[in-house]
C-alpha cells in the first residue's frame, strides 16, 4: 500500500531558481524520505540524486499542464507540494505513513497536512483529523496534502490557474470525502508543528521573494539571484497588507488604479 503514493513537487520552468532551496530543505528535514519524488515542470532539466521528473511539454494553463503532469504520474496517490513550500522542521515519516494508512482505511479523496484552513467539524473518534465541509471555501486548496490522484483529475478544468482552481472547485468536489489534520488554536501558524510544517506564507508572493526566506536562505549559505526574482519591498508588504483588510469595494477601486499605473508605465518603456 504505501508503494502506491509518491511526492509531487508542482513547479513551471520559469521558477527554476526555487528548485534548490526547496530540495535544500526538504533534504534537510527529511532526509528519510521513503517516498519517490517528482519535480514536476514544463520541460526544463533538472539533474539532482533521487529527484525523478515529470514533464508536461506544455505552457499553457496551470489546470491544463497540472492534468497532463498527473496523467504521467505513476501512482494511485500523491503528497503535493509547491515549489515555493519550503520546509522549516522535521517530517516524521511514520506520521505521514499513519495519516496515508487513515486515508486508506476512510477512503478518503484528499487529506490537508498543512492545516492553512483547518478542518471544519471533528471525524468519526479521531483526534489528528477532522472533516472539511462541503461548499466550504478553500476546500480544495492546493497547501500540501495527500491526494487521491483520479479525485484530482477528476476536479481540474483545463482553462483555470490554480487561484481559479481553489475557489471554483470547492463545488465540484462535493460528492467527495475531505479531511484535514486539525489546527492548533493557540498562537499562530507558524509556531507550530504539523506532519508537513513550511514556510507559511509562501516563500514567492506574486512572483517575489519573501524577504524572510531569503534570509532564511542566506543563513544556510544557500546563493539566491535576486536579479532573476526580485524580493518584496515594505511597501508592498504594507500594501498587500491593506488590500487584504479591504472589503471587496475598495479592493475593486485598488486594482483599477493599479492597472492605469502600470498601463502608463508601459507607454513610458515603449
């Protein structure tokens, strides 16, 4: 049973410079990994021990490349991760294989191992799941969980990126049984350890650095080209930050000013 399920790390070639730190981690706080992994990317070469690679020879959607990555994927299930999630503490494999076992036992389609949102309501007697509820938002969000591969499949609409895929499909996946590990309560996120622990936020944020993971980074003595990405500023924090506590209202009037700025900075360049 646990030789059916493999590690895809989802990945497009033009984040190619993500692919080291990632390893990096994930080497480092899993180091007996028992699993087969699979870097996932459009076409691009990566050569690293034990690293496997799945190509969709496509750049089209994000649905579209994902659908054909998990049509070539040799394996009933699947850990999923992103490129950009990269791993902070240790991962205990007999966790991870008692969650697999739990998910057999349930015959559950999907199973949050990073709880970014938590479960909705507890799960039969247990005490590390919980089920997500149907129509719940961010049902199928993509944070790292185990997945039943034709659930996935089955769930993916060629023309959506994966923004479009985490609210649309929550709908879509109804009929389906959802469980996640269950959040702490105290405290944040980040302080806390769970089967699959990362950074939080994402280390690229539309496309930059998260100035905390390159300093993470840099304290391992780990080379990033910030002329090829470049790292969020504080403005962009502070302004992220605000359009987040926007209502929708506001967020609609920031968007339109942000699409007139970067129109006009076209024209300029051209």
């Amino acid at each position: 049973m646990l030789n059916n399920i493999g590690i895809v790390v989802l990945s497009c070639d033009k984040y190619y410079d993500l692919w080291n730190p990632f390893f990096y981690f994930f080497e480092k706080y899993w180091a007996d990994c028992p699993y087969p992994i699979y870097l996932a990317t459009n076409s691009r070469i990566y050569l690293r021990n034990n690293i496997k690679q799945i190509h969709s020879n496509k750049f089209t959607t994000w649905s579209d490349e994902t659908f054909t990555i998990l049509e070539k994927y040799p394996h009933d299930y699947l850990i999923y991760f992103q490129d950009d999630y990269l791993l902070t503490k240790k991962v205990d494999t007999s966790i991870i294989d008692s969650l697999f076992k739990k998910m057999i036992l349930y015959n559950a389609d999907y199973l949050r191992l990073f709880p970014l949102p938590g479960p909705d309501h507890s799960f039969k007697n247990e005490t590390e799941i919980g089920i997500i509820n149907k129509n719940a938002p961010y049902r199928t969000s993509t944070q790292c969980a185990i997945w039943k591969k034709n659930t996935f499949l089955s769930l993916l609409q060629k023309c959506e990126t994966n923004w479009d895929f985490e609210i649309n499909s929550p709908s879509r996946s109804n009929d389906y049984l959802f469980l996640s590990v269950v959040k702490h309560t105290k405290d944040h996120i980040s302080t806390h350890t769970y089967p699959i622990t990362y950074y939080h936020k994402t280390a690229v944020f539309k496309g930059k650095w998260m100035p905390e993971v390159i300093k993470m980074c840099r304290e391992e003595g780990l080379q990033i080209d910030t002329n090829y990405r470049k790292v969020e500023t504080n403005f962009e924090r502070l302004y992220g930050t605000l359009y987040a506590a926007s209502p929708k209202t506001l967020q609609h009037v920031y968007d339109f000013i942000s699409n007139k700025y970067k129109t006009l900075l076209t024209k300029r360049i051209h």
